[in-house]
C-alpha cells in the first residue's frame, strides 16, 4: 500500500510532542513491512528540516504562524501542494487531527482528492464552547465526519469525540500507541539517582509538582538530581522560582528541550522517570521510559494508569508531590521492587503496548479502508 501520515509540526525540540512520535512510529513499522511511506508536516528548528525520521521520508515547509494559538495557526502554503500531490499517488490517507490548519488543510485536500482517509485525534479534539472553537469546528467538524474512521485511544476519548462529531459521523475505533520494544535499558549504567522530567512545561503536565517532590525527596535523600527537560510552554519561570525558593540550586536542573534520539539516552541515563500530568490521554512519554527499562511515577488520571497499575508496570498516586515523593524513594532504595517494576514494563509493552501489534490492527483497518467503496 501507499500510505500519507499528516501530522501538523515536526521540530527540533519535539513540541508537538506524542503525535509526531505516533505517526512516525507508525509509518516506520510500516515500512518495515514493505509499504510505501511518506510523512507531511511542518518544519520548525535552527537547521534544515531532516529528510527523513528514521526509515520514513518527511516532506516538510518552515511553519509560519498564520492565526493566533501555539499550533492552531500554524501553515505554510505550499504545504497543500504538497499535500495535493502526494495524496493522489495515495491509497490511504491518514491525518493526526488536532483542532489547526494543517489539519483542516490536509482533510480538504484529502477530500476533494476523494481519497479514503482515517483520522487519528491523540486526545485534542474535546468538547469546547467558546466562540472562537465553535466557528472553527463549522469547517472541521464536517471534515471529520467524511473519514471512514477515526482512531481514539481511549473509551473517554470516544466520548469526548462522539460528542464533537455528533450523528453520522464515522465509526470511533480504539487503537493504542504502540513503541518498539527494548531491552537496552538493563545493560545502560545508572551511577546516579537521577529522577526525570521529560515533557512540555505546560500547566496541564505539573512541572511545578516535579520541583515540589523534588524538595521532599531531597530532604530524605540527599543525593538524588532531579532534571527537566522539555519545550517551554510558560511555565519555566515558575519553575525557576520554586527551585529557587527551595534552594534546590544544583539539585533540580532544567536542561530544554530534547530531539527523540537525546530523549531515549535520557530515559536510559535515569533512575525513574516522573510524570504529574493530569488528564493525560495516552502519554508516549511513558510507554518510551518503560521501554527504556526506567521506573515510572505517574498520576491516576492518566489514560492508561488503570492498566499500568493491573499489571503492576509503574507507580501510579493521586498526583500530590508528597505521594510522588513516596514513590521515588522507594524506588530509589528498593532494587528489588525497581528490577519487579522494571520487569512489568517491558512485558506491559511486549503485550500491549507495542508498536508490532499496534501496526497489525492499523494494516487491518487499512485494508478495509481501501476495499470499501467511494461514495457516490
């Protein structure tokens, strides 16, 4: 098969955070099995855009800010011509819809092109009442509606997006993020204690109740580092304050953002990966860390946190520094405890999580896609 990924930014400190990983994870693991790939996105970094994400081949244009927003108003107009082309050699289109104009971009073409297309929502199409959302969803919602499916990661997510799309709109099928399984992490030294943040310093993913945990667990275990890294969305001079105000001054470091392959060698470098985000859909961040065979902490409102907890593959708290604290030191104290957890993440991502599994679920719905008839 020929198979499009659409995904709306690809950048050097991976901003765009699980979309882009999942797309090009996805269309790597294809390739792998002889179809034909193309990734299409915008570029945004200091160096030229890379032509290719591991095996994968990425046609970008440098993102311009169009509309207001982080991503929302992101586009490049040659981006669409790039689209129009590389869709009509397609047999299956595949969009990562955010609520933004490469989306409703890619969705336009794919339509006018009468290609058959899946969407794939990652968690950003909720339900949402502003005006602004609203105007924007005439357009989009539509669109939406014409995919032969959409692929949700959770059942809240197939709420959320069967609320948006309403009646007549495509079947919601449930597909997870997927990694490639490892096991270098065993054989990576781990000389420090060192806990890590790996995300966007966003309000919803609480780098302030990293810092905050950090300063307890500092006071039981004085030699243990805390160390974020990830693109700045507002919040670092909160950070910055708190470490501050803690006089964590050379205990809690933030180190900026990372491209994937600087964040696998810092997943494998630390100790236990720590994740507070609240209301995270489908966190690839942690399906990497425990790939990685490091240790995870993360908060009860996370998607897959049920599941990690049955099979016993992280720590999951209610999200408090003081709980998050608890966990991190007994991790760090416990080696038999860290060697069990270590053990359950890699089968969670053997047997449920990996990206073999997921890619024979999505050449499936592939196949059905390009078999079932254009409508009239």
């Amino acid at each position: 098969m020929k198979v499009v990924h659409v995904v709306t930014l690809v950048s050097e400190d991976g901003a765009y955070g699980g979309p882009t990983s999942v797309a090009a994870g996805q269309l790597e693991e294809c390739a792998a099995r002889g179809h034909e790939v193309t990734l299409l996105s915008l570029w945004r970094g200091a160096s030229p855009a890379p032509g290719r994400i591991g095996s994968v081949p990425l046609r970008t244009r440098p993102a311009r800010s169009l509309l207001p927003g982080r991503f929302t108003g992101l586009m490049h107009p040659l981006l669409v011509r790039d689209m129009w082309n590389a869709m009509g050699r397609a047999d299956v289109v595949h969009v990562h819809a955010g609520r933004d104009l490469v989306s409703i971009a890619a969705l336009t073409v794919a339509a006018l092109r009468r290609k058959k297309f899946v969407t794939q929502t990652h968690g950003m199409v909720q339900p949402r009442r502003a005006v602004a959302v609203r105007l924007f969803d005439r357009v989009y919602v539509p669109l939406l509606r014409r995919a032969r499916g959409c692929l949700v990661l959770t059942e809240h997510e197939r709420r959320a997006v069967a609320e948006v799309i309403g009646a007549g709109g495509p079947p919601l099928v449930a597909l997870p993020n997927g990694v490639r399984p490892e096991r270098a992490g065993e054989t990576v030294e781990r000389p420090r204690r060192e806990v890590l943040f790996l995300a966007r310093l966003h309000p919803r993913k609480r780098p302030e109740a990293f810092v905050e945990m950090a300063a307890l667990v500092h006071r039981r275990m004085p030699d243990a580092r805390f160390t974020l890294y990830g693109a700045d969305e507002g919040v670092l001079p909160a950070v910055r304050q708190l470490i501050a105000a803690h006089g964590l001054q050379g205990v809690v470091s933030y180190r900026g953002a990372l491209g994937h392959a600087e964040a696998v060698r810092a997943y494998a470098r630390a100790a236990v990966y720590v994740l507070p985000s609240v209301d995270e859909p489908f966190p690839m961040t942690v399906m990497e860390a425990l790939s990685a065979g490091t240790p995870v902490v993360c908060t009860d409102s996370c998607g897959i946190a049920d599941e990690l907890a049955r099979r016993k593959a992280a720590v999951v708290t209610d999200g408090s520094p003081r709980e998050m604290a608890d966990a991190v030191c007994a991790l760090l104290t416990d080696d038999a405890r860290r060697r069990a957890l270590v053990e359950a993440g890699h089968r969670a991502v053997a047997e449920a999580f990996s990206i073999h599994s997921v890619t024979d679920r999505l050449e499936t719905i592939y196949r059905g896609v390009c078999q079932a008839p254009l409508p009239h």
